[in-house]
C-alpha cells in the first residue's frame, strides 16, 4: 500500500479554523487527521504542500516512524509548531488507515486498552455575561449535561500582575462556580501564562479554599526555572505543556519537576505515536497526562485513542459541546461524553472510529479566526 496523496480541509468559526487532512492511498483506504492553528492555518496548508511532494506522496502509511522522522529530520531546520502540527495530522491518518486495514482501534496497535472510559472535563462553556451570577447559571447547566469536570479562566485580560479589585473579581468566580458545582466535581483554574511568578503564587493561596485541580500555565511557558518557582511555593498540582511541540522538549520539565500534568496536544505534537512516547516518560516520573483538545471531533477521537492505551492518563478536555457546538456534524461518529458517568466511552470500531463529512465541512469556510487572549471579552470568543 503507498500514499497517492493528500486533501486538506479547513472548517472554520470567528474564533478557530480546524484543519482536516484526509490522506489517501492506492488500495483505496483513507485516513484522516486534525489539527487546530491558531492564525497559522494558511502556513500550515503551504507546509503540507511541500510535504506531501517531498516526504509524503509514495510512502507506505504503516510505516509510520519512517514517514515522521522524514517530515521532522528531512528538511534540516529544526521542526517547530508549524512542522509538527504537519506532521500531527498525517501521522493521525496513517494510524487511522493502519487500524483500518487491519480491523481494529488505533488502540489495539499501541499495546491494547487499560481502561473502557476516559473522564472528560468541558471548556469553552463561560461564554456569558462575566458575573458570578451568570457564571454560577452555566456552571450548573454543565454539571447537568453530565460533566464531573470543567475549567475556565477567571482573570479577564489580566497580564503578570493583577489588582486587588481584579484578583478578587477573579476569587469571585472561582466560587461562585465552586458553590454550582458542589465539592465533589473537579475544577481546573486556566491562567494561560499571564502572570509573573509572584502573582501567580499569591492567586494561588487566594484561590486554594476552592480547591482547583489544578493551576494550569500559571507563567509563561519559556521560562521553567519560574514555573519551578511557583511550584515550590504551592500545594496545588501544575498543569502546562500545551505549547510546547516536540516531546524532546519535555526534557527539562521533567528534570526540573515543576509539573503534576503535562497536557500535549496531539494535533501540536506529532501526532499518537509521539504523545505515546511522551505520555511513557511522564510514567516514569509521576506525572500524570491530560491533553490540550481545542480541535474538532477527529482530534478528540484521536485523543481518546491515546487515552485507551496509556496507564496514567487522567482526563480529555472538551469544547464541542458548548463552543461552536453545530461543527460536530462535520465528523461523523463523532464522540460523546455518557452523562451517566461525565466519560467518554472507548470506541472499538477500525482506526479512530471517524469519518470527516467534506459536504457538511463546506458549509463552514476557512475565516479569519482571531482569539487574543489579552483582550477585553475573549472568553466569549465572539472576536470583532
């Protein structure tokens, strides 16, 4: 079996294009992977098209290693968002096609299932008025619909300080969502790197009565000796990796243990194979895995393979439930969470268990997406 080639899709909302690539081959079988840029996506589409004539086009999909270490190694510059993103999708879709060969989930091929039910926590869903009020209404509404977990980010457009009106504002939030939720359901505090570690250690001990989770990417992401900081001077478990794109570059997070979590993205990372990889190491140092999932339902399908077979991984993030939730008619078998028990259930059915629609992907077009953190009413991800 070889590679014919590949075609792109791109579905698109004001605040985030999916790219689907859909990898074809000579025997008839199609793959298809995921990936979400933020303002990168037009880059993404030029790089797939150097790929697909330099590494991707003749090659033998189940040979999975080789394809990636020729995307990653072949063109000599050191490989970065962009290039692995490239690489994330195509790997996605051999595995698809590899598991759809052979009749079995993606799964079954990277050592078999440990568990039947990955928990799930939503995102995306605080998209109302910024009030306690109005956040303690939604909160509630996510409980309902089945979720045992959430996470939002309290600190408006904050950047590495905050106020004391602002810092409790923020308080505020957290409980008002903790009062909704009751004790019993996990919420995860998101900080998006915003603060210095001084702010970042100080919410902490004013958001710890409301026992987060954990704290996720309490500093900017480049500095570990200041993610280390903020580690030392808190109880609660660090969450961060979600920027970071080659799992090479987990190296120094794991020496310096500053992280409880690491959250991979799988459509940033290379793809299941490479997540794998890193999901292994993090076993050997305790750390948990809870991948970033801001993609559609391939990627989260993709995800849920990875989660099947991996020891200590903890929970999948989910937007497709609140945010933009009319995209998941683009996928079809696309996953659910059971209400009955706030998980997803682990698909058995040939690769990742999905199929993109391309007529139901063509009623949404690429757009100028935009998502700026630092800006007044981002979280309602209604971008002007």
């Amino acid at each position: 079996m070889r590679i014919t080639g590949i075609t792109t899709h791109v579905v698109g909302t004001p605040w985030r294009n999916l790219t689907y690539v859909l990898v074809h081959t000579d025997e008839g079988l199609t793959g298809v992977g995921e990936t979400r840029m933020l303002g990168h996506t037009d880059a993404l589409l030029g790089y797939l098209r150097e790929a697909e004539a330099n590494h991707i086009a003749g090659s033998d999909p189940f040979a999975v290693e080789d394809l990636v270490r020729r995307m990653k190694y072949g063109d000599f510059g050191r490989a970065g968002e962009i290039v692995m993103s490239g690489i994330a999708v195509v790997e996605t879709a051999c595995w698809d096609i590899k598991g759809k060969a052979l009749g079995v989930p993606v799964w079954q091929l990277l050592g078999g299932r440990v568990t039947d039910r990955v928990p799930a926590y939503a995102n995306g869903w605080y998209t109302s008025e910024r009030t306690p009020e109005a956040y303690h209404a939604a909160a509630r509404e996510v409980v309902a619909r089945g979720y045992r977990a959430l996470k939002i980010d309290p600190f408006g457009a904050g950047r590495l300080e905050l106020d004391p009106a602002a810092s409790r504002y923020a308080v505020s939030l957290i409980e008002a969502v903790r009062d909704a939720i009751g004790p019993d359901t996990e919420l995860m505090v998101e900080m998006h790197g915003r603060f210095s570690p001084a702010t970042a250690v100080r919410l902490a001990r004013e958001l710890a009565p409301f026992r987060p989770a954990w704290l996720e990417e309490p500093v900017p992401p480049e500095n570990l000796k200041a993610l280390a900081k903020v580690a030392e001077k808190t109880e609660l478990p660090i969450a961060t990796g979600e920027r970071i794109h080659d799992r090479i570059e987990f190296r120094e997070l794991f020496e310096s243990q500053a992280a409880d979590i690491i959250q991979p993205d799988v459509g940033h990372i290379g793809g299941i194979l490479e997540a794998r990889k890193l999901a292994a190491t993090a076993e050997t140092h305790y750390v948990t895995v809870a991948p970033h999932n801001v993609g559609g339902s391939v990627l989260t399908a993709a995800s849920l393979q990875l989660a099947a077979c991996t020891p200590n991984f903890k929970v999948l993030e989910h937007f497709n439930d609140f945010a933009d939730a009319e995209i998941k008619k683009v996928v079809r078998g696309a996953p659910e969470i059971d209400p009955e028990t706030g998980c997803f259930p682990v698909s058995h059915a040939p690769g990742l268990g999905v199929e993109l629609d391309v007529d139901a992907a063509s009623e949404f077009p690429q757009q100028r997406a935009r998502f700026d953190l630092w800006a007044d009413g981002w979280e309602r991800r209604r971008p002007k």
